[in-house]
C-alpha cells in the first residue's frame, strides 16, 4: 500500500508543503464543523449525552452499571460460543467439500478401464452426478443470504420434525451451511493453486489420490490460505449478530432487553458501546490476518534465498526504501 | 408448492423492490467507496485519517449495527433521510418518496456499510497497478489528480472489477435483512410474511425466496468467474 502511495506524486516541496498544510486544515475545521452541527448539536438537543442514559454503560457507582455489564457479558459470550462452534465445524465440513470436490475432479478424470463396462460406466455416471450435485449444492449456499438460511433452518428444521432444544444449534447449522462452502471454496481454490509439480511428485512416490490430497495438497493449501480463513473468522463474527432474529441471545439481542429494561430507553448509547468493542475486536483479528499474511510472505521469501537475507531488525528497516 | 404458483404476484413483487433496494445501494456504495479510496490515497493526510476511519469502523461493525444505527440514529439525528428523496430519482423508484422512511434507511445503512468494502476493493486494484506506471507518468510531469484519472484509475478498474464484483454480491445478500428492520414488501419480508401470517408451509416458500435471491446472485457470480478466467488469460 505504502509504495503505491509514495509514487503517486512527488516529495512535496515548500509550495506543495503549504498547500497540504492549509488544505489540511480546512479540511480538520470542516470534519470538526460537520460533527458538531450535524451529529453534536442535534443529539445534545434532545439531551442523549447526558448522564442518564449513558450512566448505565460508563460509570461504575450507577446502580444497574454493574447488572448491565453482566448481562452484556453473557451476551457476547453467547456471540463468541456461536461464533467458536460455527467456525470450527465450518472448518471440518469446508475441509471436507474441498476434499470431496478434488477427489470428484480427480475421479471424473478415471475411465476405470479395468472394470466391466456396465460397471465403469455405472461408477462414471455416479461420481459425475456426484460433481454436479455438489456443484449446485455450493453455488446454492454461496448465493443466498445467511440471513435467511438461518431463518429458514430455525423454523424449518422443527416443522420436519428435527428439534435441537436450544436455538443456538439453530443459528450454528445456518452459519455453518454458508461459511462451510464458502471455506470449502477457498480451501479448494488453495490446492488447485499449488504448483502441478506438488501432485504429479506425490504420485510418482505411489501416494493414491487421497493420499496426495491429504497429506501433500491440503497442508500447504491451509498455510496459503491461512490469512483468508482468519478474515473469514471475522465474517462469523460479524454474521453472529444475525441470530438476534431468530431470538438467539447474544449480545444485540441482549442490549435490546437492556435498553427495554432501563428506566430510560438508550438504544444509540448501547449500541454505540456494542459496536466499539465489535469493531475492537474485529480489528485486532484483521490485523492479525495482515500479520500472518507478511510472516507467511517472509517465510516464502527465506525459502528461495537463504544466504541473502539480512537479519529481520535489519529487514525491516531496509525493506521500505528498497521499494521506492 | 401451490404457495408459489398462488403468491406469484408476493414473490415477483419483493424481487423487484428489492432489485430496487440492491441498484440504489449499489450506486450509493461505488460513490462513496470510490470517494472514500481516493481520499486513503491522497497526499492530504486529514483526508487519508477520515477514509481509513470510514473503512475500519464499517468492515469491523456487524451491517445489524450499522442497520440500528440507521434505523434509530437517523431519527434521533432529526432526519428522515429526506436528502435521498431526489427529484428525478422518486419518479422512478416510488418507494423512495413514500413518508415511510425504511426503503431509505435500508439505502443508507446498505451503502455506507458496503462502500467501505468497496474503498478496499478499489484500493486493491490500485495495488495492482505496477508502480513504473505511476513513475513514469510522474516523470511526464502529471500532478496527483492527472495521475490518477488518466493513468492510474483507468487500469486499477480493470483489476479491481472482479472484487468489485463479489462486494456487490454480498450487498445483494445483505439486502434480506432490510425485511427484517421494516422494510415491507420486500422479498424475505414477504417470505416471512406468508409464512407467520398466512401460514403457508415453510420449505415451498423458502424455495421461493431463494430463487429470487439466487436470481440476481448466481449470473453475476458466474459472470466474475468468467471475467476472471478471462483475465487470467490475458496476464
């Protein structure tokens, strides 16, 4: 990003100095105008900044503050358990449709010409069905909102006769039905990016099809795709807070009772206190994802060229003015 | 399945309306994002703090908060979002005039939460412009904003279509929650509706909505990959 940045216009010289300088400014009046007449003013007006409505969240000698954290503690725990059991069996059954779909492909290829000829064919047409269904079983969970396969699974799951007890289960199967294609999806695109040589050594050493796949093909495609699956943690995160409409209660659904609770009514203060530590801690995993993502550019990088690389305190510094 | 040959007219209805809903958006996101990139890249630095401010808060905030802020902000800010009743626009989109503000606050929470994706999709295509580009006009004399619109712009589009592409995807997904924070008529309201107060069986009905989501979804997906093959040719 950087890089890009810096070659887009010139070192700025005493001229372009003062012109940033006096455009910064404006433009630092002009933000702090804008907040204050069009967000300040008119909130303060209808007095949604004074200690009533935001005592409960911030100041600790409220007598309901310590009562509204609890329940905004049980709250996102809730979110975090729904999150942690919808990214973990993602995790399985998008492993699992990557797999599934690469040994389709690789089958697809086979004219089992061993066999019998009804039977070959027999197995031709069943793994070609199979790659299809499949297919339509991605492109289906891909293109539709989580949303309403979450509401669709809540309320057509009882009407089938299948009853999970706790609507947290609910919520997970829908998370799981899109985020498991969607890993699937990027899982695949990983190993089918790997190098041809990865699969035609493996083998050559006599590994079968699946062998290759699970011990060759799929580590190195969960190491490429590493920083992907933890931006996509985020995206379950994020879609957690979905579970509000089928009454799941995690933490929005929470805040609701709260600010119904609550002598007077604070939906913006509550929310806005939600969404900080949302946005925290999003944050801090898309910046560990930009994390891994530079180790696992480094490690590539060592890889090929050992001897030259200087020490990393070295790296780091000598690394942005190489670019320019 | 009777309930979809019955309730043609509910299915066709929402589809529209929230075809509507996904075209306003959609411009309102592109406009915003494409504002917000040029700012995280101008040598301005307030410029620069406010898009990356945008962008953090908005990719790291559920689009449910962002909705309840539209929805309860908004009003509490003593506005309707009157400022998207456009003269030429109502006319033809009727649901933006209506006194009913939802199908607007649906736009605003829509397009504000999806530009800031979109800020990253065009900032990624500008990534891809290798950098003698952007030397070498530098070295013809170009200023920052000649640069960007005759050298830089025009080629980051090209990369930046594909991801472009799949951020409007997922805003076309996201618009099902509009149903869920008012909006009426639209498609997974209408789903929702047939089946709590109409009680209609759920699995025909459910088929129905996600037809109509697939609809907009599936072709424009299927589009991007090709696109995308074709790119990959091309390098």
């Amino acid at each position: 990003m950087k890089d890009q940045q810096t070659v887009l216009y010139d070192a700025p010289g005493p001229r372009a100095r003062r012109v940033t300088l006096i455009v910064s400014v404006i433009v630092v009046l002009a933000v702090v105008a804008g907040a204050y007449f069009l967000v300040y003013r008119p909130l303060d007006e209808q007095g949604q900044f004074s200690m009533d409505l935001w005592g409960p969240l911030i100041d600790p000698d409220n007598e309901v503050f310590s009562q509204v954290w609890a329940r905004l503690r049980d709250g996102f725990v809730a979110t975090l358990t729904a999150a942690a059991l919808a990214i973990v069996s993602s995790l399985i059954f998008g492993t699992a449709l990557a797999v599934l779909r690469i040994q389709l492909k690789a089958l697809n290829k086979r004219k089992f010409s061993g066999l019998a000829a009804p039977a070959a064919i027999a197995l031709r047409t069943l793994s070609w069905f199979l790659s299809i269904v499949s297919r339509f079983f991605v492109e289906i969970f891909r293109g539709l909102p989580v949303v309403i396969t979450i509401f669709f699974v809540a309320s057509a799951l009882p009407e089938l006769g299948v009853d999970l007890g706790d609507i947290l289960w609910y919520l997970v199967i829908g998370l799981t039905l899109y985020n498991m294609v969607v890993i699937g999806e990027i899982l695949r695109s990983g190993m089918e990016g790997l190098p041809g040589g990865q699969r035609e050594a493996a083998e050559a050493m006599g590994l079968s099809s699946f062998q290759t796949t699970r011990m060759i093909l799929l580590p190195q495609a969960f190491r490429i795709m590493l920083p992907a699956l933890i931006s996509q943690l985020v995206v379950v995160l994020k879609d957690t807070s979905l579970g509000f409409i089928i009454s799941y209660e995690e933490v929005l659904r929470v805040s609701g009772q709260i600010i119904q609770a609550l002598p007077e009514p604070n939906p913006i203060q509550v929310y806005a206190v939600v969404g900080a530590i949302y946005i925290l801690v999003n944050y801090a995993l898309s910046k560990l994802a930009e994390y891994v993502q530079r180790r696992l550019a480094r490690g590539r990088k060592t890889a090929a060229l050992p001897a030259e690389q200087p020490p990393a305190a070295l790296a780091a510094e000598i690394e942005p003015a190489a670019k320019v | 399945m009777s309930v979809l040959v019955d309730h043609f007219d509910v299915f066709a209805s929402g589809l529209w309306l929230t075809f509507q809903l996904c075209l306003l958006s959609a411009i309102g996101a592109l406009i915003l994002g494409t504002v917000a990139a040029v700012m995280r890249i101008s040598p301005i630095p307030p410029l620069r703090w406010v898009g990356t401010a945008y962008v953090t808060v908005f990719r790291n905030c559920p689009l449910t908060i962002v909705w309840f802020f539209a929805a309860f902000g908004l009003p509490a800010l003593g506005s309707n979002a009157d400022f998207l009743r456009i003269p030429g626009l109502t006319s033809v989109f009727s649901r933006l005039g209506v006194d009913i503000p939802y199908f607007r606050f649906a736009i605003v929470a829509l397009s504000v939460y999806t530009g800031a994706f979109v800020c990253e999709a065009i900032r990624s295509g500008i990534n891809a412009v290798p950098t003698g580009q952007a030397e070498a006009a530098r070295a013809i004399g170009l200023t920052f904003t000649q640069n960007l619109r005759h050298v830089v712009l025009p080629q980051a589009w090209k990369a930046a279509i594909v991801p472009l592409g799949s951020v409007i995807i997922a805003m076309i997904k996201n618009s099902a929650l509009a149903g869920f924070f008012g909006l009426v008529g639209e498609l997974s309201n209408s789903g929702v509706n047939l089946t709590s107060a109409l009680g209609e069986p759920i699995i025909p009905v459910f088929i129905g909505v996600s037809i109509g989501f697939l609809i907009m979804t599936v072709p424009l997906g299927l589009l991007l990959d090709h696109l995308e093959r074709r790119r990959a040719v091309a390098r």
